[in-house]
C-alpha cells in the first residue's frame, strides 16, 4: 500500500493566510474539493471555515471513512482549527507541529470542513 497526496485549495478568506491542504491518503482512496460552508456561531464568536474536502473510494467514488493525514500552515496567532464532524459540534483539532510554519492532524472522516475560531 503506497500513499498519494492531494492539495486540495481554500478559499482564502483569511488575509495572509494559505487556507490550501495537503491530504495524505492511501493509494486506493482520493481527496477532492467540496463546497466550503458559511460561518459557524461558537461561543459568541463565529468559526470562518476556509477549506473542506472529502475523501472517496477511487474506484467506486463513494466517500470512505479511512484514516489519512492533513498539512497545512499554521493558523494565525491567537486562533484555534476546528473541524465539524458529522453529527458533533465543531471542535477544536489535535495538532501537531511539522515545523515551524506547517502543521498537520489526523482524521478519519471523510468530509469535514476546516476552520478557526475567533
């Protein structure tokens, strides 16, 4: 089994900010755009969502749940990434730092919009 990665663009919402992702996915699966949602309100705030994707069987086209890996540029000081899962609240992301302007998280769900907050 070989990965394949897949940059997938943003919307560029934020200023100064490169809201493109790299998905890191097996070989058998692929990572396409989706239509990035409108603001979410959170706890007086609101999260400006700048990217969403989602992940499908190469063969079939069906969205698969499966493991992969995001990278992306560190959001803006003082903001938090968030994601919306099916059927949850937005909430914050477990990252991990690459270096010092790149970051990435492990996901298994296969259309979640990304996000920060405030």
């Amino acid at each position: 089994m070989a990965n394949a990665k897949y940059k997938i663009k943003g919307n560029n919402k934020i200023p100064n900010y490169d809201s493109e992702l790299e998905i890191d996915v097996d070989d058998r699966y692929e990572a396409y755009s989706k239509t990035i949602p409108g603001d979410t309100p959170y706890q007086g705030g609101k999260i400006t969502w700048f990217n969403c994707f989602g992940v499908r069987v190469k063969e079939t086209g069906k969205d698969a749940d499966v493991e992969y890996k995001v990278t992306l540029q560190a959001p803006p000081q003082g903001k938090t990434l968030f994601t919306q899962l099916p059927g949850s609240p937005p909430s914050p992301l477990p990252i991990e730092r690459v270096d010092k302007d790149k970051i990435k998280f492990t996901l298994n769900v296969g259309d979640p919009p990304t996000g920060y907050y405030p």
